[in-house]
C-alpha cells in the first residue's frame, strides 16, 4: 500500500514548471528585449527567407511531359531506389 504524498510538497512540485517557465519569461524579457524587435526581424528579413526557402523546393517551370520530381526526405535519393509516384495538381 502506498503512503500518502505531502500535501505541501505535492502542490509545490505541481507547480515548479510554471515558475520556471515564468522565470525565464522575466529573465528574456529584460535581457533579449534590444534584441527581437520588429525592426531585428525586417532587418534580417532576407536571412529569414533564405533559411526558410533552403527547406522548400518550388518549381513552377521547366517539368516536361514524361519527366518525374523526385521528393525525398533523404540527404540524397540513389540510384534504384524504390519510388512511390503520386500525381499532383496543377
């Protein structure tokens, strides 16, 4: 049979990741608050979307008839690799 927990130590373990979280919160605020602004994001808006365009692909020329897009999660696709094809919309 179990033996009952503390009821003190039990309410302030219950309630550690929240003053946790709200340290840290106090702590960004004063020291990162010169540093993400709106401004920093327009400042390093081309960073921003060549990070956010080196995970994407878009092709919206140059495919022609008969020829695949070959899409892999995979760092490099190999030759004779299995391939699963799928239609997609145009």
């Amino acid at each position: 049979m179990q033996q009952p927990t503390d009821p003190k130590r039990a309410g302030w373990a219950r309630h550690a990741p929240l003053v946790v979280i709200l340290t840290v919160a106090v702590i960004g605020y004063f020291t990162l608050r010169d540093y993400i602004t709106f401004d920093t994001l327009r400042d390093n808006r081309e960073a921003l979307l060549a990070f956010r365009d080196a995970n994407y692909a878009y092709i919206s020329d140059g495919v022609k008839d008969g020829e695949s897009v070959v899409t892999s999660n995979l760092a490099s696709v190999v030759d004779g690799a299995d391939l699963r094809t799928e239609e997609g919309n145009e």
